[in-house]
C-alpha cells in the first residue's frame, strides 16, 4: 500500500499543466461526462428531481448553459448513484432511475434539438432498487445499459439494448448471476463499448470477498462469457464498500480498469497482477492516446493522474467524472451540491 508522502512526492515534476481553479458549472449533484466522436464532451447532472444536460466543444474549457433533459419525480442522483450518459453523432442518450427502481431513458434527437422521454429501460417497475446502472454505445449507434436487478431474488446484473437512440429498448436479460446468490449490492458498474466488444466492470460477492470483476461480450452484447476476476488479491468484507471502479478502453481496443480495494486504489489489466497507484477512494478512468488517466478522491481532495508523471490535485469534492478531448483532460465532480470541472493540458 502507498504512503500519502509517496501520493505527493514529486508533485513538482507531473506532466499537466496545473489550472489556478476550477469552475462551477451549476447547483447539482453526481455530474457523468461522455466523449463522442466528433469530440464534443456531454456533462449531465441532477438537481431535485431535473436532469440537466450542458455540450462542450471547446475540450472542456467552456460548456453550453445547461438545460433541462429530462424530469423524473424522485429522480435518484445522490450517494453515488446518478444519471448516465452516451452519444453519437445523432442521438444523446441518459438513462436514469427513479426511487422506486424503474430505470428510464431521455433521448435528443440531435438534428431536432429537441428532447423526449424514451420507453423506460426496465421492462418491469421496481427492479433496479439500489439505482445502480451503466450506459454504454457501440459505432454503429447500439446503446447498451446494465444494471443492478432484483426480479430473479437478489441482486444480479440485467441488461438491454436499443438501437434507435434509447426511443425503445429490448427485452431485459439476465447477464450475470453471482454463485453466492448476489453481487455487491452497493457498489456502482462501470460500462464500454466498441465494435462488438461490450464491457462489463462490477463488484462481486463470492464466499465473502468483495472483488471486481469483468464480463465481456465479443458479439455485441448478445452473449456473454463467464465473469473475469481482476487482480490477485482479494477483499474479505462483511459489508458494501460502495465503490465501483472503471473499465475504459486502450488505443488497441483491450479494456483496462481501475478499482479500489481497502484504502488503496488500484490500475489492472484483466489477467494481470493489478498494480497500486495511490491511496484513496472513488476512482474513475479515462484513456489518452499516450495511455490511462485517473482520478479518485484522497480524504476530500481530487487527484488526477497522467498517463506519465505524477498525481495533481485539482479541488475539494467527490465523485470524479474524467474524458478526454485532443490535448485535453477534463474532470468534473460534486461539491456540496455544486457541479465543478477542471480542465487540464495533457503535455504527452
């Protein structure tokens, strides 16, 4: 495990530029960022019950006003649980879970300008009650949403697919079903497509252990193959530790994550010994054409972390979400109740 003299240790030498401060974007709460391939980043949050929605296509550096996509009466957007969002060149998709458990779609029709409400993403009411859940979209416009689901007893891992822009989604299926009866409870998914690769990240609860592990659909989300363990180690815990990780994708398509065990935060290749990077907690990952970036929550603070060089604190908060846009790395979080983003050049 990482000493916090090893986590600041060299601080004067990292690789980003370090902004003087960051910017409040909005009152709200658990802010998702998206990248599309044109490059323009998608931020949504949650405020009360409205799902707000700003673009950027200035990398980050300056976002669009917010507006509303979306009300949803007991919107869930709180104690790590939050809207999600993707996009492609046609459609912006959120999908959100209200406190009852019925995971819902909001969709722009990006030539209309306009938003809708998409047909509910779960095709019974009442099944994703802890409001854990994962967006994903491949290439060729398939949006994929995973979730955590009660209707087969405890909590297992349920899926669907649309592809006309999350206007209609596919009858749900079960992914995965833990041998013990039920996954992690608490503990948020992490999703990726590309191509017909669909990536799933998730914490599960096998004879005690609360390990992540990764499932991985090579036809498109049709069928999956049986769950990959990440790491050597493992986590004996009788409790929830309610973090997740991510799983994101390299330059040659092959997935990498980041995750924490105990107080430490781990990078880790699937069937590789994962490798400590810092203390800390609530841990997100972005990839830059010179490799990963991450970032997680250190007692308060928020570090991200370039592919090369050392750690930078970039302001007080919680719940990191990263992308990255050309030179570009953006971060943005929640501080009591307000949206903040930092933007930060990435030198290599």
């Amino acid at each position: 495990m990482l000493s916090l003299f090893t986590l600041f240790a060299g601080l004067i030498s990292f690789a980003f530029q370090v902004p003087d401060s960051s910017q409040r974007v909005a009152a709200g709460t658990m802010p998702a960022l998206f990248t599309d391939t044109r490059g323009t980043l998608h931020l949504i949050f949650g405020r009360g019950d409205t799902i707000f929605y700003a673009a950027s296509t200035q990398g980050g550096t300056s976002f669009s006003a917010p507006v509303v996509a979306g009300v949803l009466p007991d919107l869930v957007a709180f104690a790590k649980r939050g809207p999600q969002v993707a996009a492609t060149v046609r459609f912006v998709v959120i999908t959100a879970v209200d406190k009852s458990g019925t995971l819902h779609s909001f969709t722009l029709d990006r030539n209309a300008h306009r938003w809708q409400v998409g047909q509910p993403v779960t095709d019974l009411p009442d099944v994703a009650k802890e409001g854990f859940q994962a967006l994903a979209v491949t290439a060729n416009g398939t949006f994929h949403a995973a979730w955590l689901d009660v209707r087969w007893g405890k909590q297992k891992i349920a899926g669907a697919a649309s592809t006309d822009g999350g206007r209609t989604w596919s009858a749900n299926r079960l992914l995965y079903a833990s041998p013990d009866s039920t996954v992690c409870e608490c503990c948020r998914l992490s999703m990726v497509a590309a191509g017909n690769d669909v990536y799933i990240q998730f914490r599960n609860f096998i004879g005690g252990a609360r390990d992540l592990y990764l499932l991985h659909s090579a036809d498109g989300g049709r069928t999956y193959a049986p769950a990959q363990k990440l790491g050597k180690g493992t986590w004996k815990l009788n409790a929830c530790p309610m973090d997740g990780g991510t799983v994101a994708l390299q330059a040659d398509g092959k997935p990498i994550t980041v995750w924490r065990r105990e107080s430490t935060v781990y990078q880790c290749l699937p069937g590789k010994p994962e490798q400590a990077v810092a203390e800390g907690r609530n841990c997100t990952l972005a990839v830059a054409p010179s490799g990963p970036v991450m970032a997680w929550e250190t007692k308060g603070t928020l570090f991200v972390k370039p592919p090369h060089g050392e750690a930078v604190p970039v302001g007080a908060g919680q719940v990191p979400s990263l992308a990255v846009v050309r030179k570009n790395v953006v971060c943005v979080w929640e501080d009591q109740k307000q949206i903040r983003v930092a933007t930060v050049a990435l030198n290599n």
